[in-house]
C-alpha cells in the first residue's frame, strides 16, 4: 500500500517561505543646531543698533570734535580753537537769552502738560458717559502733523483776517485783532499753549495706561480707612502713575528742548528774537551766522544738560518704583 506523503497543507507548511530581507535599523537623527535666544535677539537689535549709530551716535561724536574748532561753512576745513567756542558762548548775550528762554518754555510746557494730562487722564477714567469717544477725540491733536497745527493757528490769529481775534473783539474781550505770535509779550505764552494743545494727549495716553492697571482694592481700602477722593488721589492713584507719569516727563522734557518746528513755523524767532530758543539759536549759528564750531559746542552743552537733567528723573523714577512695590 502506497504512503500517503501528505495533504497540502501539510505540504505547503512544510515548504519554507521566503523571508523578506531585515531593514536596516534607522539611524538617530542629529538634533538640529539653530540659533539660540541670545544671538537672535542680538541680530534683531541690529538694525536699530546701526540706525542710532548712523543717525544718533555718528552726529553727536562729529558735533563733539566741531565744537573744538573753527569750521570752514563750504570747504569744512578745521582751524583748532581749544575751548574757545564755550567760553564764546559763555560771553554772547544773544546765546544766554536763548538758553533762558528755553528754560522757561521747558518749564512751562512739561508742568502745564503733566498736570492737565493727569487731570483729562482721571476724567477718562472715571466710567462717564461717552468716555470713549472722548478718548478718541482727545487723541485728536496729537496726530495733527506740527506744519499743520502751525499754519492752522497762525490762520487762526492772523491780525487781518484771523477768526480767533474776531471771536476775542465780539466777545469784548479786545478792541483790535491781535496777533499773539507778534507781540514780544505774549510770543512764548501763546507758544507754550500751542504745544500743550498738541502734546498733552502723550501724557493722556501715558497715565491712562497706568490708571488702568491701579488695583481696586487699593482704592476701597482707602475709602474704608476714611480718605475722601483727595486723599485717596494723594496717596494711592498718585504715587500708582507717578512711575509712568516721571518716564513721560522725562521724554517731554528731552523732546521740547530740541523742539524746534513749532517755535520756528509760528514765530521763526521773532519779533527781536523774544522767541528764539536754543534750537532755533543753534540754526542761527550754522546757517545765519556760519560758524559751525560754535552751533556745536551749543548743542553739546544742551546734550550735557539734559543728560543731567535724565539723571535727576531716573532717581525719581526709582524711589517712585519702590514705594508702589
């Protein structure tokens, strides 16, 4: 009897199958090597970096090496003075005019600014009605272009056809239109008052972002411990924005001391240079005058000036930081 060798899938069980080939086990990828924090925020500060160094730090370190010499205004040849510039600028009556001149607009800009702007600031915060158009409106002027500002104003008081002098002779208040810009007695006040109208909003913005964050339990704390408004103004919204409100100061201060289109569109100067600022005397001396070293060593000391002038706010800035904690 013949033997069975199988059934077929005995058969095929027993016949091997081809085994695929082992893939290879993958190789660990290298982690990827790519810039860290430090030298991507370096790279990002570049460009700003080379912009204060070409538009900023290059004219300051020129203005420092001009002031010690006398520059030829067409052929800028240099005849070396020594320090003969600054004492020039010490013996030039027109020079110490301009600097007190500058002293009182600085002052009378950067007080009237911080005290109306903390004052619009605290309505705006006070949840009135309509409150956020009135952001928006207040805002206003500080957008306005200063070309703009100037010629609106000078329309406005020109002493021919000026609407603002009709309004002031209808209302009594004048028997002639007037021109504030022409008149040495009041040049700087109605200078002083057209910045204020256009740069009050910065310090509005300012302290109304740091309003905004004052806790409210602070407040309520206050009024439980008796203060009224007053007293809870004095001595919790206060010492709360006045951080914010000395960093504001602080760049008003620097921005009005060389602020130069306003004075320099409304009155150029005049009359019999009762306006005549520090800006505007640096201009007189480069290009009236054509005695570059000597509009240097101006700028110089005014730089030094304000500088001192920095170091005064940032102390401030630090004692008010540590008593709001």
């Amino acid at each position: 009897m013949t033997a069975v060798t199988g059934s077929p899938r005995a058969r095929g069980a027993a016949a091997p199958s081809p085994s695929r080939p082992a893939r290879p086990p993958h190789p660990e990828k290298a982690p990827r090597r790519g810039l860290s924090d430090r030298t991507l925020g370096t790279l990002m500060l570049l460009p700003a970096l080379l912009l204060l160094l070409v538009f900023a730090a290059y004219p300051f370190l020129a203005s420092v090496f001009d002031s010690f010499f006398h520059v030829d205004f067409l052929t800028r040849e240099h005849t070396f003075l020594g320090l003969d510039n600054y004492r020039r600028l010490w013996e030039d009556p027109a020079v110490r005019g301009a600097f007190g001149r500058s002293v009182a607009w600085v002052a009378g800009n950067v007080v009237i600014q911080a005290v109306a702007g903390v004052a619009v600031a605290l309505l705006l915060n006070a949840g009135l009605r309509g409150q956020t158009l009135a952001r928006g409106l207040v805002l206003f002027p500080y957008v306005v272009p200063a070309v703009v500002a100037a010629m609106v104003f000078r329309f406005a008081f020109n002493d021919t056809s000026g609407m603002a002098g009709h309004l002031l002779r209808t209302l009594g208040l004048t028997d002639s239109l007037v021109d504030p810009f022409a008149d040495p007695a009041t040049v700087i006040a109605a200078l002083v008052a057209v910045n204020c109208w256009k740069y009050v909003p910065f310090i509005v913005i300012v302290v109304l972002a740091r309003l905004q964050t004052l806790p409210g339990e602070l407040r309520e704390a206050a009024a439980l411990d008796g203060a009224g408004r007053i007293g809870v103004f004095r001595h919790v919204t206060l010492p709360w924005i006045a951080p914010a409100l000395i960093v504001a100061m602080l760049m008003r201060t620097i921005w009005t001391a060389y602020d130069f289109d306003l004075p320099y569109l409304l009155s150029g100067g005049g009359p019999m240079d009762t306006s005549t600022t520090v800006p505007l005397e640096i201009r007189k001396l480069a290009f009236a005058d054509q005695d570059l070293g000597l509009a240097s060593a101006l700028a110089v000391c005014v730089a030094i000036l304000l500088v001192a002038g920095a170091r005064l706010y940032l102390r401030a800035y630090r004692a008010g930081e540590d008593a709001t904690g």
